[in-house]
C-alpha cells in the first residue's frame, strides 16, 4: 500500500547541512537537508536509540551524535561495509512545502 504524502516542515524549518526530527505517519524521523534536497531516516539509531536529527552531516551521512555510527540520508544504509541501515523515505517539496510519504524502494 502506497502511503500519502504528509506535510511535516518549511524549507525555512531546515538550514542547509542540518536536520530536523519532524513527525510523519506517527512515527519520528530525520529530515535533512542536503544542498537544498530534502533526506528523510528514521529518526532513532539502531545501535543505542540516538537521535539522527541531532548528528554531524558530512554530505549525505550523518553521525549519531550518541555513539558516531553513520549512514546515508538520501538511503538510510551505513557509509561502511556491515554497517547497520535505517528506514528512508520519500520526501518532496512543493512551494515551501516539504512532504514525506512512504518507504523508499532502493
């Protein structure tokens, strides 16, 4: 089943090279943005519960600021072999709108 497309932020919410914990689906998750496009991961790290939004972006990975475990935010997979991935999901801007939908399919 395809999920609908939820506003969740403003492209202002979101300065470039941050991340924000937004809430789409009723679940949390990490919205990015990278050179004004918009990444969105789960927002808990699997390795301690750390909060995704709160990490260092390096282009598109982010560090959890918890334990320093990284992925890609445009795919939610580790930067690293055996590395542990995270949920992605569609994101999209319209106007000054971000939405997020379902899962991305990599």
């Amino acid at each position: 089943m395809e999920r609908r497309f939820v506003k969740v932020a403003s492209i202002h919410d979101i300065p470039l090279g941050l991340g924000k914990m937004v809430m789409a689906h009723g679940k949390p998750m990490a919205l990015f943005n990278v050179d004004g496009e918009f990444c969105a991961i789960n927002q808990i790290c699997p390795h301690m519960g750390g909060p995704l939004s709160e990490g260092k972006l390096n282009g598109k990975v982010v560090e959890c600021p918890w334990h320093k475990w990284t992925y890609y935010v445009d795919t939610g997979l580790p930067d690293h072999e055996g590395g542990h991935a995270v949920a992605s999901y569609e994101a999209k801007v319209e106007g000054e709108n971000i939405f997020i939908g379902g899962l991305k399919k990599i």
